[in-house]
C-alpha cells in the first residue's frame, strides 16, 4: 500500500530528480515505511510506501529493470496471485516473495494494455515503457485506490492524494464552479457523475475501471471492462450453489488474510454481510492459531432509543451472539463517547481533500480506522457491498417477477411462507407486490413530498457553472435514489456494477483513511470473483422458500447462528444517536450557520431560502427521530461546504 506520484514531460527534455520534491514532502503528512524515488530522462516516479503484507516489506517501489527497460511505481495489493501468476508461469520457488509490482510488469509484458481487466484487487499503477516510449496506468474496477492528475502543456503530474499536486508550482488552486454545482444539486450522497472532474478546475481524476495512456504526446483515458458477459450458472440443486459459493467467497475473504503478519480485523454488525465475512475470517485464521479482532460502532452513552420496534439502534445482543458462534474473535464495542458529525468536520476535510456527504456516519468510521490502527491492524475487512453482491435478494422484487410470469401456484406458496417469516399479514405483502408489479397503481404523484431534500444549490449560480438545465432532470439530482435505475431488478444490478460513480466515494474515503491510518481496508463482498460469481446465478437462489437473501443466509450455516442468519424481522440502523452526539455543540453549531447565512459568497453558492427555513427547525430544537430529516442533512452539508470553502479559497 502506498502513495504515488510522477511527473511526465512532453517535450522529453530531461526532468530533474527536484522537480518531484513538493510532492514528496507533502507526502510526508502521511506515515510511510520507505519513501523513494526514481528519475530517467523525462520521467520521474515517486512511492510513499506502507508495507502491509509480508512481500511489500522487501518491495523496492518506484522500480526499474534496466534489461526491459521498463519502471513501476504501484499503490497495490492483487488478490489472484496465484491465477496470475499461473497464466505467467512463474516458476514455483519464486513465487512467495514475488511483489505485487513484479507482477504487474509481467502482466503488462504478457498482455500489455488489456492486462487490468485480469487483475482482482485494489489497486493504482504506472508503468513507463521506455521500449514503446509510453506511460500506461490503470486504476481497479470499483475505485478503491485514487490517483489524481495535473495536464498541461509542458508536462503531467499525477499523485495518489490531491494536496501534493497543488504543492507544484505550476498547478492553479483554483475552484470547479460546475462541480461543486453539481455536488449541491445531487440530493444523494453521490458526488457528480462524470468522475474524471475533481473540486479543482486544474486537477482531473482517472475514474474507476480506466486506464491512462501517454504516447506521442497524446493523453488518452480508456474504460476497460472487468465485469464482462458471465454466462448463467446451472447447477443441479441449491446445495450445489451454496457449496460453490462458499468456495468463491472463501478464497475472497482469505486470499489478504494469508499475507500479512500483522493483526486481522473486521467491522462487524449485527447483520449477514459485516457477520459472514467475519465468520468466515475467524475459521480461517484460527488454523494459523490467529485471532480476529472486531469492531463495532454502538450508540453514545446516554442515548434514549427511539427507533421502530423493528429496528436496533444498539446490535450488541445481535453482535455477541455471532462473536459467541463463530469464536476465535476478540470483539471491542466502540461508543466513541464526545465524537459527533459536528466535532469531526475538520478531520474529514484534512482526509478527503474535498467536500463530503457521508457525515452521519463519519465519526465512527474515522474512529474505527483510528482504533485498529492504535492495536496494530494491517487488514480490516468489511462487507459494504454485501447488498448487491452474496446477500442481494428482494423478496418482493422476486414475487413481481412472478406475478408478471403468472405463477400464481408459487406465488402463493411463497407469499404464505414470507408472511410467516417476516410477521406481516399475506394481505398487505400481497398489495405491495401488485404495487411494485404495475407502478401506476400507486396512490398519489411522483412529484415532491414533504420528506423530499429541497434544492440546496442556488440556481443563478446553477446557471452560471452551466449545469442548470440538470436541476430539472430528476434522474441527474436524485441519482442513487432508485429512480435513474433500470425497473428489472436484475437489470438494476448489473447497472449498478457498470456505473463507476456508485461506489467511487466509498473507494475513495477508504483510501484516503487507509493512508492517515496505515491500514488496509479489504471488502470480500467486491471482490470481482464474487461478483462475477453472483451475477451468473438464478434470481431463485436469492429467493426461495419465503426468504429474502437467500443464498448467504444458507451459505452461512454453521458461520453465524441461526438468531441472525435467518433473521428477517430485526434490522440494525446506523447513527440514530447523531442528535444525541450533537447536542452538546448545537448552540455553536447555530451560530456558524447564522455566520454562513451572512457570508456574500455562501449566499451565491448555496439557495439561502432553505438554509434559513432549516436553520429556523433547528433553532426550536430537533427530536433524536429527526436524525434522518432533510433539514438536518440540508445544514450538515452547507456546514462542510462552507468550511472547506474558507479553508481552500
């Protein structure tokens, strides 16, 4: 893991090793093992390395074979080694201490610009081929690792973090009025789709699953595809598919696990996804005689709760029952006592190097990261993807499908089974599934609600960054809602994988933690074998027998205890004391709202209007239950707008 840098010059006049000094000392704000870098002709390469697993902590990184004359600089770790290794006939005394960038040079050698299409893992590379006089780069399919750029005519500059870009002398600090345009009008936690464009006017990014190309002076930024046409799997019984299954997701939890040294981690909920990458973990570490070490965000002390009765605020009776299972894991309950949305801004803006959404869960995020780094964490997994990968699976999704089919016979069986499942009346799953069958049975208009996140960008400025003609697209400003996706619930799916934006901000917050913290963020659930293998399945396999997310929940017996594998009535809620956290700082909280409301350029920005009517919510005081409000969502991200705007511009 690490951080990376270069600088490319397009007349090939010779760059000296200095010219790359700004970047690497503003790397140093992040903590490395080694920092090196290498300089031939008009190509400079910079690393900034953390040694995560046991063959980085001998990796030579920027590295250059003076025979092939070929260099690397890499932020990389590849998680199908051995199946690379394999089709490059790696003889087998070589293999354990072979470095991931050796092994990229040897894809690139192989299968020169399509070889990112066969890699799985987490990864951002260039390689100068000093041969083809090019520079070749690539970034993993789902954006886990970044890497930002600066072009001009004289020369590209490109870097894992966004600040040492700017510490170049020749890069402008100057804002993307249109992107930010589109941040504010994006009502979701989504940044602007088009993810080649950064906060900065003069810093582009290369978007997941692309590459990047410099030759003959000409930059050319390609799409490649790893998630091509997976042909149906047809097996002879569910107990098949489950077996085939566990043999997939196995090698994906494992495949990290086997090459650290240092201590595992996990988050863990009460749920199937964070549960079964855990159970999973802890059986396979247990036979080297290591342990998991797992943790969990639960509410601040003090907090009343005050969610439905079908949800849990705090998962800890659900957290121990599955730690009780499993065994072989040490679990750390994390409450994060003082921590808010509100008292964690500053860090995010520090981490992120932008603006963000995500605030409700910031604290414990960052404090989960903090923790498993202070014990002495390499790898902490997560199953963030989980719902559209191993536990996907809508019951009534499935039941329309039917319906549409018209069979009525095992429509019926089903609905009688869910209905015993979940605790609900066959009556009322029986309208709700005739409502998703033919939409326009539904009650009412698709136009706005009282629960519907008002507009927070103002339209002059809107219509000065040219993207006011997209505020009156529903598909653009309520991107990730449901309503840009495709009706077919199987169609949605694969859309959701295409679509590079969808879990780019997730990619992109978990590396730049990854870097303050040194720690490797590993979600099985994204592993390109298991979403290979998910999407060749039946939508049977994820329905059946009245229970929604199937396939894990029987893939998981023995892994996680029947009370939360076959769970279908509980569902834990995340950050429902946010309120609660808040309290003790809304006074100060109103007051830099009531300063942002005054302040000229925020009422350019941002539609004050709204700010104001929110800010009028707040001042009467906000019940716990509002933690989801628009109105608090609405001040939250003015707040962090306007503090990243003082702090940058």
């Amino acid at each position: 893991m690490s951080a990376i840098a270069g600088i490319y010059r397009f007349s090939q006049d010779p760059i000296e090793v200095s010219a790359g000094a700004p970047i690497m000392e503003s790397l140093k704000r992040y903590p490395a093992d080694r920092s090196s870098v290498w300089q031939k002709g008009h190509v400079w390469f910079g690393c900034h390395a953390q040694w995560i697993t046991q063959q980085s902590a001998h990796e030579i990184l920027p590295f250059y074979c003076a025979e092939r004359r070929l260099a690397i600089t890499a932020d990389a770790i590849i998680d199908n080694r051995d199946e690379l290794m394999d089709g490059l006939q790696v003889p087998p005394r070589a293999r354990q201490t072979m470095t991931d960038g050796e092994i990229l040079l040897l894809a690139y050698e192989k299968w020169g610009e399509s070889m990112p299409e066969r890699l799985v893992g987490d990864f951002a590379f260039m390689i100068w081929d000093g041969n083809r006089q090019m520079l070749f780069g690539a970034r993993d399919f789902s954006g886990a690792r970044t890497l930002y750029y600066h072009q001009n005519g004289e020369q590209l500059a490109f870097c894992t973090a966004i600040r040492p870009l700017l510490a170049l002398p020749y890069v402008h600090q100057e804002l993307n009025e249109s992107w930010l345009a589109e941040f504010l009008a994006i009502s979701g936690v989504f940044e602007p789709p088009d993810l080649s464009t950064t906060v900065y006017r003069y810093i582009e990014q290369l978007p997941p699953s692309h590459t990047l190309t410099i030759r003959n002076r000409q930059v050319t930024v390609s799409r490649y595809y790893g998630l091509t046409e997976n042909s149906p799997l047809q097996l002879k019984s569910s107990e098949e598919y489950q077996e085939a299954f566990r043999d997939v997701f196995n090698q994906a939890v494992t495949s990290r696990l086997q090459r650290t040294s240092r201590m595992v981690g996990a988050h863990l909920s009460g749920g199937l996804d964070s549960g079964s990458v855990a159970g999973f973990a802890a059986k396979a570490l247990e036979r080297d005689h290591r342990i998991l070490h797992t943790f969990s965000y639960v509410p601040e002390d003090g907090f009343e709760d005050w969610t439905p009765k079908r949800r849990l605020a705090d998962e800890r009776p659900l957290i121990r029952q599955t730690v009780q299972h499993a065994g072989n894991m040490e679990d750390n309950y994390l409450s994060f006592n003082g921590r808010s949305p509100f008292t964690d801004i500053d860090h995010w803006l520090d981490i992120m190097e932008t603006p963000y959404k995500f605030f409700e869960n910031s604290f414990w995020l960052r404090g989960i990261y903090e923790q498993a780094h202070e014990r002495g964490v390499g790898i902490l997994l997560n199953g963030a993807r989980g719902n559209y990968s191993i536990s996907w699976g809508n019951a009534l999704d499935y039941y329309a499908k039917l319906m549409k089919q018209m069979a009525w016979v095992r429509l019926r069986g089903e609905i009688n089974q869910y209905s015993m499942n979940i605790g609900v009346g066959r009556k009322r799953i029986a309208a709700a599934v005739l409502r998703k069958t033919f939409p326009f049975l539904k009650r009412g208009h698709a136009g706005a609600t009282s629960n519907e996140f008002p507009q927070l960008v103002n339209s002059d400025f809107a219509r000065h960054a040219g993207v006011y003609d997209k505020l009156k697209n529903r598909h653009f400003t309520r991107i990730g809602s449901g309503e840009d996706l495709p009706a077919d619930p199987e169609e949605a799916r694969r859309y959701h994988f295409d679509s590079t934006n969808f879990w780019s901000i997730t990619g992109t917050s978990s590396c730049k933690l990854s870097l303050r913290y040194p720690l490797w963020m590993h979600d099985p659930t994204n592993d390109l074998r298991v979403i290979r293998f998910c999407l060749s399945l039946p939508m049977e396999q994820y329905v059946q027998n009245g229970m929604d997310r199937a396939l894990i929940r029987r893939s998981a017996e023995g892994y996680l205890p029947d009370s939360v594998r076959m769970n279908q009535r509980l569902k834990g809620i995340q950050a429902a004391d946010i309120l609660h956290r808040m309290a003790p700082h809304w006074a100060q909280m109103i007051r830099e709202l009531d300063q942002l409301c005054r302040d000229s350029r925020m009422q350019q920005v941002l539609n004050i209007p709204v700010v104001r009517e929110a800010l009028a919510e707040a001042r009467k005081g906000m019940h716990p239950s509002q933690a989801y409000s628009p109105a608090i969502k609405l001040l939250m991200r003015s707040l962090i707008v306007y503090r990243y705007l003082e702090r940058n511009f």
